[in-house]
C-alpha cells in the first residue's frame, strides 16, 4: 500500500487549526443575495401541474412546463425555502454530463453514449441560453474544469485526453507541487453561484405565472374523490392537480417504491476568506477554470467572484439509517481533513483562514446519475439520484418529467438510460455495512495506484460501480 501525497506532505496541526479558529458554520452562497419571500400554502386549491420541491428540478420543471404552454396552471410546493437544501450549497460546477463523466455513460450505455454526450452538451447550451434570455445573475462563466493528476498513476488517465497538459503546463495555470499532470476541458463546464441560480429561476418561473409556495410540505399524494386527479395534502390546504412532478431528490420520496433507490451522502465545503493580490500571485491561477483531482475521494475548488476559494469534496459520509438532520453538517473531523489537503495542495498560502465552512446532503443512487419513471398511471413523473451532478443535469430531468406526463414519445424517453432504473440499495443495518465497505474500498484503491479490489469489481459488473 502507498501513501498518498496528502499523507506524505501532511501541514502541520497549528496550520490547520489557525486556518479554521474563525470559521463560520453558514452557507458562503447565502451572504450576498436577498432572498424573496413566497406564501405558505393556507387553503386548497386546484392546478394543472403540481411540482414538489423547489430546488434546481423543481424550479426548471415549473419554467419549462410555462414555456411550453404559457396556459397551464403550475403550483409548486416546498417543506422549507427555494434553494434551501443542495441546489442553494452546492460548488457552483454545472457540467454536460448527464452521466456522472463519459466512461460510467460509455460503460453503461455504449450504443447511446454519443448521444447522451450530445444531448449533455445541448442542455448546458440551453441552461446558457435560458440565462441570457431571462437576464438571470446567476454569475454564469462557460470555464470548463482543470482535472489533474496528483499521484503518478493518475497521469495515464488523462494522458490520452486532447486537453492533456504536463507537470510544467499545469502548473503555469494553477501552481500546486502536488499536479503531475492535467487536462484543461474548456466547454463541457460552467461556473455558476447556486444560491442566485435557485433565485433567480424562482423569479422567472413567478413571472411566467408559477405560483411558489414555501414551509409547505407535502404530507400526502393520494387519488382525489371520484377519480378527478390526484390529491396533493399539505398541513394547511390542499392541491388538486391533474399531473404532479416530483423533485424531492435526497428527501424521502413521496413513492414507496423509490424508497431504497437513493442514499443521503453528506458533503463537507470550505471557503477561505478573500485572498491578497500576493497570495493569488503566489498561486497563479489567473483563469476561472474549476478544478478537480482524479482520485475516488476527490476534490472539486473553485475560485469565487470576490476572490476566495471554495475548496470541498473528499469524505462522502452516510450517516446510519440514512436520515437527513442538521446534525450531521457539523463534522469537524471532514473540515479538519479538508483544510489539511487544502495546504498541501498551496502551502504558498499558509497563513490563509477559511471564513465559512458548511455540509449538504447529495441524492446518491447505485449507477451515479439520476434515473426517471412514472407512477398513478402515468400521472407522476419523478427525476431524482443525480449523485451530485444536479446542478446541470436537472434541467434535462425536468424535459423528461415533462415528456413522460405528456405520454409522448420523445427523444429522451427513447433512451435506455432513461427508461432504466438503478439497482436498489438494501435495508439497514445491510445498507450502512455496504456502504462503509465501499468508502473502505475507494480508500484503499486510492493507495494502491487505483487498483479496485474484488468488491468494487464485483459492483462494477452488476452496474454498481463506485467511481469519482
């Protein structure tokens, strides 16, 4: 077993603890912007299209269904505020892919991969057009993603890519002692600030006549009396609705049958109070690209539009019975991980504090990109388990919820990956084992020059891999 370079080039206690003595637990995308209020729902009502969640899915369902018949009459239904959960705490990387990267598409997919990368490519053009069509701030920049190399083994994996870059061309980007070796994808990612996108595809669903409603959770979906649609129950009012589109993502679905397909994985984000003229020269990273590293336990960083640095990713924790609770965003054990890798990723900028620092919950299912169906006859349509990757890829969920509630045969239902649903993930106490085994084995992948053991093997062969 190797150590990784995180291990071999380790700051030392007092540089990660300086970093983190001033630390706020808040949400960095949340300072900067007001965020309008919207109405609880208090009394019943009726609507041609009930959207539950007002995240990224929900809100891009509730715009594209007004964009494609201006008439319809669309209620969408949040338990807490627009935003509030992922879609509002999230890196900001709102990539093409569709399939969690192209090798899990080409792995699962092969005959329509081409497709989907294309269909991947259509959809951030169109996020991208739907910004300037609106006026959206949204602090959208079509910068594409600097992935490097930061263990020798890694380098083979982009040596073949047509951005590769050596260890001198990398590090003239972005300069980090730990990059061997990169490729610079200059089209296939954006930047965005995901607080302002929630917001503003709130405002422009408003004006397109969206009625949002926040603290109004969805209690209930049942069948209305005598068969005229379908009830949505909240504990105030209800809404009776001829189509519900559901965009719960990590939150427990609203259909049994999709209870098991999605686990709650916990994220942990830091970000570093505005760096000096020196410190960012001392690093020279002059362009806006993001950036990741191509372990299993990986990490994503950004530059921010003031002049911080988001740095996240690495521990993916599943907490025991797989609940969403406050609680588990405090993890100082993840923090502590993740400004030590941040220092040896930059020792030039020891001495640097990190101003906030917070958690969010992902909607991870076993083949890492989100899966789609219907249910009550086709009258419920839901797009969830994005694993990460929603930022983008739900506005593509958002059409194919809509196609599936319009019963038409589209170019998206067509699809295999579509029509496919992800295997299961057992009961507990099945599901914190299997899971706690996998982490143990992307680990030890990670120190063994990415050579998966059997049990990743295995997953891999019964369409569940695990991969970065």
């Amino acid at each position: 077993m190797h150590s990784t370079v995180f291990e071999r080039h380790r700051p030392t206690a007092s540089v990660v603890s300086n970093a983190l003595s001033d630390t706020r637990h808040a949400v960095f995308w949340r300072d900067d912007i007001a965020q309008p209020e919207h109405p609880r729902l208090a009394r019943d009502m009726s609507a041609d299209l009930v959207v539950v969640g007002a995240g990224y899915t929900g809100l891009w369902t509730s715009v594209r269904a007004k964009e494609r018949d201006p008439d319809l009459r669309v209620v969408v239904l949040d338990a807490r505020t627009v935003g509030w959960a992922a879609s509002g705490r999230n890196g900001g990387f709102c990539e093409a892919s569709l399939t969690h990267g192209a090798e899990n598409g080409i792995r699962r997919w092969p005959e329509e991969s081409a497709h989907l990368e294309r269909l991947g490519r259509q959809n951030l053009d169109e996020i991208e057009a739907t910004i300037a069509r609106y006026g959206m701030d949204a602090e959208f920049e079509r910068t594409g993603t600097l992935s490097v190399a930061v263990e020798p083994h890694q380098i083979d994996w982009v040596a073949q890519d047509p951005g590769f870059l050596d260890a001198a061309q990398t590090r003239a980007l972005v300069d980090s002692p730990t990059y061997l070796a990169g490729a610079w994808e200059r089209r296939d990612t954006a930047l965005v600030h995901p607080a302002k996108l929630a917001r503003e595809l709130a405002r422009v669903a408003g004006e397109l006549g969206v009625e949002i409603f926040e603290h109004s959770r969805v209690t209930g979906l049942t069948e209305a009396d005598a068969g005229t649609g379908l009830l949505v129950r909240t504990a105030a009012g209800a809404v009776r609705a001829e189509r519900v589109a559901l965009g719960t993502n990590v939150f427990p679905s609203l259909l049994r049958r999709n209870r098991l397909m999605t686990v709650p994985v916990y994220d942990y984000v830091l970000v570093t109070e505005p760096l000096s003229a020196a410190q960012w020269a001392s690093v020279g990273w002059e362009g806006r690209q993001g950036i990741a590293d191509l372990a299993n336990q990986f990490h994503y960083y950004r530059r921010t539009a003031d002049g911080r640095i988001l740095f996240g990713g690495y521990d993916a924790v599943y907490h025991p019975g797989g609940r969403v609770r406050a609680a588990y965003e405090e993890r100082p054990s993840s923090f502590e991980t993740l400004a030590a890798h941040f220092f040896t990723t930059f020792p030039q900028l020891e001495g640097l504090r990190f101003s906030h620092r917070w958690a969010g919950a992902i909607d991870s299912c076993s083949r890492f990109c989100a899966f789609y169906g219907t249910a009550r006859r086709g009258r419920v349509a839901y797009a969830t388990g994005f694993t990460g990757l929603g930022v983008g890829a739900s506005r593509f969920g958002a059409d194919v919820m809509l196609d599936l509630l319009s019963g038409e045969h589209t170019e998206r239902t067509a699809l295999r990956m579509v029509r496919e649903k992800p295997i299961p993930f057992p009961p507990e106490p099945a599901a914190t084992i299997g899971v706690e085994l996998v982490r143990w084995s992307m680990d030890r992948a990670d120190h063994n020059e990415g050579r998966r053991n059997a049990l990743l093997k295995t997953l891999d062969a019964l369409g569940m891999g695990f991969d970065s």
